[in-house]
C-alpha cells in the first residue's frame, strides 16, 4: 500500500498494531505513534527489555505471533524480519486491514515534520546521527530521533520530540530509504555491500540517487561527499540543490587539523570562512568526515556554531562503536559493529594511531552472501592486526547455500586461527591478553558478547 495511503491513519484514537515490535526501529516507531495519540499494540518473538519497556509505558505487548491478536487493528505494521507467512499478517490481509512496512510508516510520519533530516550511505550513518542528535540537543532543539544504535545522551536508540525535527539513520538495504520524505538529506559514501539485494555498484549508486532525489527542488537540500568517488558519479548532474563536504575539498573542509592520540581537533571551514573549531571524543580520520557531514548540515539548518563544538566535544559514540569494554589482563578491549572491508580498514588504520604494543582482531564476518562477495577484501584488510582471531559466520538472515567458513578466509591470512565457537574464540583471547595490547571485538553478529566475557572476572 503506497505511503500516502498512510496518512489518513496517523490520527489520534487508531488502533495500530506492530508485528515485530522489539527491533530498534520498531521500538522507536511504536513510541512516535503512541505520542501523536494512536493506540499501539504489538507483538514479537520473545520477551527483552525493550519489550519490558514497551510494556511499563503502556504499551501492549504478545510474545509470539497469533491472528487473534491483529483482530482489533485498523492498520498493521510490520518489521523487515516479517514475512507474508506471518499469522498475524496474513489476518490482516484476509480482513482488509492494511499492512505497511516499518519504513513506510517512518516515511509517512515524517511528512508532518518541518525538518525531515536523513542520514544515509554505506558507512557512518549510526555515528553521524548520533552526532547530529547531540548537536541539535545542544542548540536547544527537540527533535524525535530514530537512530539504528543506543545513543548514550539518550540511554536508548529513540528520542520522541516535538513536530519540527526528525531525524532518521536511513538505511539502502531492500530501497527502504525510499519511502523516506527527506528535506535534507546527507550521503556519506556509496559502496558495495547487501549483494544479496542489490545486483552490483551501479545498482546501489541509483538507488542512493533515488534517494538524494526525493528531496524536493524548492527547499530542498542534499549534503554529500565530495572526495567519495562513488557518490560523485551517483549524484552527478543531479537537479537538487547541494553542498559537499570533504578533508580537503568540497563546501564544507577540515582545516588546520591537529591529532592526539587518534583523535582530532579542526576548523570547519564553510566555502573558506571558518564556521567552528572543533575537539572529538571519538578517534580516527572517518569520524572527521562524519562530523563534517554534521556540521554541514547543521549549518544549512541554522545551528550556531557553539552547538556544532559543543555537540562534537561531548558526542563519545554510539554502543558498539568503538565502545570500550573495560580491560583482561591488563589489555584494553573495545567492541565495533564494523562488517564490511571498508568500516574494518578504518577501525584498524584508527587503532593503528593509539599507541597499543599489538592490536589483536577479534572478527566475526556478517552473512556468507556478504563475506563471499568480499571475500579477497576481506583477507586484504584482516592481514594488517598483529594478531587475527577469526570467529565462524554469523549468518542473520541467511542460509550457508555456497558452504563458506571463516575457516576458508583464515588459510588466506597467515598467522591468523580459527575459532568454531565464542567460547574457544573468548578461550584463546583471554591466554594471550597483556599489559599494552588493544584487544578489539569486530562485527555485526554476537560477537560484542566475547568482550563482555573478558572484562567480567573468569
């Protein structure tokens, strides 16, 4: 059912129902509604506590799927996870009661914002949302923010504001960023990755054109790299206003740049004059680019520059961002959400800066579609730690139909070992942790839970 069907629905006293309702984005989407007055119900596989949650704001919450409890909706929304097969969707289909996916709701909601701030690209949308989301706090702002990680400022992935400022991580996987009603709209980079989607580059390139294309002519506004070369080609000619970011070109530049240990201070030049001067809390070149992405588009909303280094100065990341776990034997451990060879050769170029005696790579790739795709890359990168340690695949949504292991991408990085299991994996890591190494937990799947095992006393 298209998204502009939707709107007659967002009023308050109706009855929507959420299928999947304890994902990240459905959690926060459950809230939004709830906020504009509708009565929210949902259900989800099993209990968490962002279903506790749900439930001690009032909010109607079935474990398990059965039709009986799509009876009283009006609408049905439903998560990426969930299919037609679903009892509860396939209810509601034979009753007529309409079901829209979770980003058609997001996109519909956004249409009665002000600012409808999306923050899209293959890398560095959780972070840049999260900076974006401090620095609009700062400037006094109230936006409702849906971002795809716990933010610390707001001790959970949400934030329901008021009905000037959204703010979305907006994700190309499966075109659900094309549902969006983006009035700016921020591409970071454009990369290959969700193969098991998209057929190649080119089709991933318009998909992200498509996106930069529903920003709309008058009043308008696309923030994008100008130093990625595959965002240059996607977004070239295109008949929407623009400004480019980039280290040492585009609208918006780094200048006069100092380090200290990984982390950066810099002006943020817009066409040349200086706008901000600005210290991160986070550490690494990328986090550069991410934060001048932010203060582009905080610059074309109005913020005063005070916010934007306010903002930056206290923005320490996002969970399983670089999040630090505490220590094993003396050794500092830190876990990274990083799951493609590009986000993993920018959290080992950054760990390269700080000083560590070694750094020792705890990996665990994210689906075989993806590790098998980027197979020769992934080994190109894994050969740069001092000490690799290769969990097996986590497989999320897919079925192994090639037979792919770790195992395979362990014979093609030397000195490296394979692990069948966490245990082992968490085992062999704890031997060797000393005084002066990093140790870093790297992936999309379970693998944060090896570092909080080694910073727990054994």
């Amino acid at each position: 059912m298209p998204v502009q069907d939707m709107q007659s629905y967002l009023s308050p006293g109706r009855r929507a129902h959420l299928v999947g309702i304890g994902g990240v984005s459905m959690l926060s989407l459950a809230q939004v509604l709830a906020g504009m007055g509708l009565a929210v119900t949902g259900s989800d596989m099993q209990d968490s506590p962002s279903v506790a949650r749900l439930r001690r704001q009032g909010i109607q919450v079935a474990v398990g799927h059965r039709a009986e409890q799509a009876e009283q909706a009006e609408l049905v929304i439903r998560s990426a996870a969930i299919h037609d097969d679903n009892p509860e969707i396939a209810f509601a289909r034979a009753h007529n009661i309409p079901v829209f996916e979770r980003a058609q709701a997001w996109g519909a909601i956004m249409r009665g914002y002000g600012n409808a701030l999306c923050v899209a690209g293959t890398h560095g949308k959780t972070t840049t949302t999260g900076m974006c989301t401090h620095i609009l706090l700062a400037a006094q702002q109230d936006p409702t923010v849906m971002i795809g990680g716990t933010l610390p400022l707001l001790g959970a992935a949400y934030r329901v504001g008021g009905r000037d400022t959204i703010l979305l991580e907006s994700c190309e996987y499966c075109n659900s960023f094309l549902s969006f009603f983006p009035t700016l709209a921020i591409i970071l980079n454009i990369d290959a990755d969700h193969l098991d989607f998209f057929k190649d580059l080119p089709d991933i390139q318009r998909s992200f054109r498509h996106f930069a294309r529903l920003v709309p002519r008058e009043g308008g506004l696309v923030v994008a790299s100008a130093e990625d070369e595959n965002t240059v080609e996607a977004l070239k000619d295109l008949d929407r206003s623009m400004l480019t970011f980039g280290l040492d070109s585009g609208d918006i530049r780094a200048g006069a740049t100092a380090w200290n240990h990984g982390r950066a201070e810099f002006d943020i030049l817009v066409r040349g004059e200086r706008y901000a001067r600005v210290s991160l809390g986070v550490p690494g070149l990328h986090n550069v680019k991410n934060a001048l992405a932010a203060a582009a588009a905080s610059w074309a909303l109005g913020i005063p520059a005070a916010a934007v280094e306010q903002g930056l100065a206290e923005f320490t990341g996002v969970c399983r961002r670089f999040e630090r776990k505490g220590t094993c034997n003396g050794a500092d451990v830190y876990d990274d959400y990083a799951h493609h060879p590009s986000e993993l050769k920018a959290l080992l170029d950054t760990a390269a800066t700080l000083g560590y005696r070694r750094v020792l790579c705890a990996f665990q790739p994210h689906t075989y579609s993806r590790t098998e795709a980027l197979f020769d890359q992934f080994a190109a990168v894994l050969r740069q730690p001092d000490v690799v340690l290769l969990a097996e695949i986590y497989a999320a949504r897919e079925q192994n139909v090639s037979g792919i292991s770790s195992a395979d991408l362990a014979r093609e990085i030397p000195g490296s070992q394979y692990y069948a299991t966490l245990t082992e994996l968490e085992q062999a890591l704890r031997r060797m942790a000393r005084p002066g190494d990093l140790i870093l937990t790297v992936g999309a799947g379970n693998i944060y839970t090896v570092g909080e095992a080694l910073t727990q006393t054994p």
